[in-house]
C-alpha cells in the first residue's frame, strides 16, 4: 500500500510554534526549514544571541524534547509523522548579520566583497555598520611568506558573503608573522633566538 506524503505546516506557524521554547531556554532562533522526505523534516536552529560560546549538547537535547512538544501541541497532530532536528549553526555557517560576525571578532575569516575580491584575514573588531579586517595576502610563491596588509573599514553593503575560515590557513600565516616579529624583536635587544 502506498504512503501518502505527510505535509507539514508553512514555515511562519512552525516559527510561531517553537519561539516561545527557544526564548525560555534563553537561545535566539536562527532558522526554522522544512525539508520533504517521508517522514518530512523539521530543522530548527538555535544560537547564544552574543558571545562565542556555542550551544551545549545537553542544551539541545532539552531544547528537542521541548520543541516536539510544542510542535505536537500547537501544529502537529501527534498522528503526523516527522522527524526534528535542533542544532546550533556550526562554525562554517555563513556570516549574514552584524550579530553573527560580532561573535567572530578574533577569528580569521574569508569574504568576498561586491566587487568580486575575495579577501582573507584576521576580523579585529565588527559593529552594527560593518567590520574592521586585517587582510592576509598569501605568499606569490612557495618557500615566500605571506603579508599582512593594514587593517580596512568594510560596511555589510560592501560584503557579498563572509565565512569564518576553519581551517585557518590565515592563522598559520598570521603566526609565521607574529614568529618574524618575536625574531626581530630578540634581534634588536639582543636576546638570543
């Protein structure tokens, strides 16, 4: 016998349903998606509003048992099959608000901005108008160091997209720079390398 989909409620009475466990359990609501496979998923993500700290496990697991029931409750009979999945965004998740690359300040991240450039570097401070970055130029050749360029203003309107790079290949770069300062340094006053 052949199963018929299970459809679920539009997004907004999803959002409207698990607000109020989110706001209890003292998180910020990212993103609610639905995703169509049988049985259909609801994805719900969670965040600290401030900080870098990210979202516990435990926390999300008190968050889930939550959550279902709020959605079993208010939009979901209990007949409706689906499955629930609450996470917190992740470090690769994309930087789309003043909020999210405040949380970043002192981690390298990677952007491209609206003209095309992609730039790479350390994120030295961020506010409600934009960010303050410490661009890395990769070394030309093997075997060169990179530069560190001055520090630059960019408003969000000049940001096309921005990442934080996990894989901090920018902080290798920044430490080899910090290691030439430290070396210069000892050089100059004397000390042994």
């Amino acid at each position: 016998m052949p199963t018929t989909p299970t459809t679920l409620p539009d997004v907004e009475a999803l959002i409207a349903a698990v607000t109020p466990a989110v706001e209890d359990a003292g998180l910020l609501l990212e993103a609610v998606e639905t995703v169509e496979a049988q049985p259909p998923i609801v994805r719900v993500i969670v965040d600290h509003e401030d900080g870098t700290v990210g979202v516990s496990l435990d926390k999300v697991a008190e968050l889930s048992e939550a959550i279902g029931a709020a959605l079993d409750a208010d939009v979901l009979s209990g007949d409706t099959p689906y499955d629930l999945e609450v996470s917190s965004p992740g470090a690769g998740r994309p930087l789309t608000l003043p909020r999210h690359w405040t949380r970043n300040v002192g981690r390298i991240v990677r952007l491209k901005d609206t003209e095309g450039a992609e730039l790479e570097g350390l994120l030295l401070a961020a506010d409600e108008e934009g960010i303050d970055l410490e661009p890395i130029r990769p070394p030309a050749k093997k075997g060169m160091k990179a530069k560190v360029l001055p520090a630059v203003r960019l408003a969000y309107g000049q940001i096309r997209k921005g990442k934080v790079d996990v894989e901090a290949t920018a902080a290798r770069l920044l430490a080899e720079r910090d290691d030439d300062e430290s070396q210069l340094n000892k050089e100059e006053t004397g000390e042994e390398a």
